[in-house]
C-alpha cells in the first residue's frame, strides 16, 4: 500500500510539471531521490503508527469477539484476528465445532466451549460480537447462529460461507484480514450515530448538573442520619453480560446487606427472585412506630421520587452499560441511554 501510494504520487507530480510545461524547471534525479526518500520515511512512520494504534487498542478494546471455527484453521485465523486487531475487538474465546477442546489454550486464548454448551456460554459471560470461520467443507450451524441473532449478538460470517440468518441488516466490512458478511438486529447510518451520542452527551450533562445541585441538599441529609458514602456503587450485568458499576443515591444503611439475610423470611416474593418487604428497616430513616404505623425517612422520599437514579447520568455522559461504538453502520449500544 505504502508503493502503490508512493508511485501515484509521483505520477501525480510528474503530469502536473508535464501538464503546465515546468518539467525543464526541475531534475529527474531529484524527482526519484524524493519519491524513494518519501517511500522511506511513509513506510516507517506507518509501521510506527500501526503499532501504537495496535497497542491502544489492546489495552481499551471494548467488544468482545467470540470465534466460533474449526480444527482445521484454528491458529492461522486466532493469529490473524490477534494481529490485525484494528477493529478495537477484545478476543474472548474460541469455540471449535468439530473437535472437544474446550479448556485447552490455543496461542494464548482460551476454548471456552463445545458445540453442546456454546449458547449457555453466550448466555452466561460478555460477548458482543461472533466471528465464524469454518472449513469449506463443513456445513454453516444456521439454527446456532440464527439463536446468536435472535441474541442480539452480532454475527461475522467469513463472505464464501455467508448465507442468509434471521437479522434483516447485513452488510460486508473487514474483520483482521477477513472479508466479512455482517449481520445485527439493528442498524444506524454514522450521520445518526453521532447525533445519537451527541444526545446522550448533551441529556447526561444536564443530569449531572441537576445531580449536584440535588446532592448539595441530598448529601447532608444521607450523611447525618447515616454516616458513609453518599453514593451507592454496584456491579451490574448490562448487554451480551458486559458489567459495569451503577451509581445511586444511597438510600439504606451502611449493613443493608448483612441484615438482608435475617429478613428473609419476610420477604413477600415467594419464589425469592426479587427481595420485597411490606417494611424495610434497612431505609434510611424507615421506623415503625408503636401503634403499627410507619414513619418514612430521608430513604423513602429519594426512593419514592426515583431521586436515587439521577447518578445514573454519570453512566450516560460515559456511554457506559455498555458502551456506544463507533462502528460502520450498526448500532450497538446498551444500557443507560436518553433515546
């Protein structure tokens, strides 16, 4: 690319001294020095480049690749996805099709899975995104990856394998050195991306405003009754089981959780998949008086107006829960979000 680039240039240079009769104005040699001069320092400066690009991306990659191949291919497309990683990818995993080997660590990424066990996997842990390289041979798993699409997880198919999935957008794009035919639930045009992320940046820059005023009256109120942190953090499970922290308002004691266990049995949802009581001691300022009644503190009211999710625009401003990506024409973004 950098020769094919260096030689049109050259041409270009050439017709233009040609074209407007300045040839006799200047040397051949010196025309030839500066187009292998140019060649030179165009092809270091590029390698340069690509390394640092390659290492930032390695350290903040924020889409998690799964590749889903066969034995037979195995390390030249692991290496070729490893190496060529411009597409900001995390590499999750590798699942072979025709072969049990999962445990096993193939050039330093693990086998996370089987065929049998690959959709529980992609149930359980974070993954945003499929590549699926398979032999010529063997046959596309179409049910296994329409249940991706249905998923929401995005689906790369190696183009001479390609064949048609559930997802109505599909378009070819570039993955390593891989031509690819991509398929997603959605869709978004760059012109629409950016609006979309213009929006979240504007909306979370008001909430955080309208947070720090609610924080200079909310803050002393939680502190006094409670001393502690101000806010609540927790680990979350946003889209494809990407985590990230959530921040509230903190609305219970500090030993909420502790006293969680001993409350159970109170708890008014029988199944125990969601922990409901009729009175929560573990509110802030909550006290059930003598004659039965209740008396709802500092707690209830943030809890009652929802005033405990404005830190929650922090995530929005961020773009995290996950994370909006710039990427050709899908839109693959996930939790907080004003639109």
């Amino acid at each position: 690319m950098t020769l094919k680039h260096d030689i049109l240039l050259t041409l270009s240079s050439v017709f233009y001294l040609f074209l407007f009769k300045e040839a006799d104005d200047y040397s051949r040699l010196v025309i030839v020095y500066t187009g292998l001069i140019y060649l030179i320092i165009s092809y270091v400066v590029r390698n340069l480049w690509k390394a640092i690009l390659h290492k930032c991306l390695v350290e903040i990659g924020n889409r998690s690749l799964l590749i889903v191949i066969s034995a037979q291919n195995v390390n030249d497309v692991i290496d070729n996805i490893k190496n060529k990683n411009y597409a900001d990818y995390f590499v999750k995993g590798v699942c072979i099709l025709d072969k049990k080997a999962k445990g096993s660590i193939i050039d330093g990424v693990p086998v996370v899975a089987n065929e049998d066990d690959l959709i529980e996997y992609v149930c359980r842990e974070w993954v945003d995104e499929v590549f699926v390289n398979i032999s010529e041979s063997e046959p596309y798993p179409s049910e296994l990856l329409n249940k991706f699409t249905e998923m929401g997880v995005v689906v790369h198919m190696k183009l001479a394998k390609s064949q048609n999935l559930l997802g109505k957008k599909q378009f070819v794009e570039k993955l390593g050195t891989y031509t690819v035919l991509t398929t997603s639930m959605n869709n978004i045009t760059h012109r629409q991306l950016i609006v979309k992320r213009g929006l979240d940046i504007a909306g979370g820059l008001l909430g955080c405003l309208f947070t720090a005023i609610l924080f200079i009256f909310i803050g002393p109120a939680i502190y006094l009754q409670s001393p502690g942190p101000i806010f609540f953090k927790q680990t979350r499970v946003g889209k494809n089981g990407k985590k990230f922290q959530m921040y509230k308002f903190r609305s219970m004691y500090m030993d909420a959780e502790e006293r969680k266990a001993e409350l159970m049995a109170e708890n008014r949802v029988q199944d125990g998949m969601m922990f409901k009581l009729d009175f929560d001691p573990r509110i802030i300022g909550s006290k059930k008086l003598p004659d039965g009644t209740v008396k709802k503190g500092i707690g209830n009211f943030i809890r009652d107006w929802s005033i405990d999710e404005f830190p929650q625009f922090f995530n929005i401003l961020k773009g995290v829960g996950g994370i909006i990506e710039p990427t050709k024409k899908r839109l693959d973004f996930t939790g907080f979000s004003l639109a």
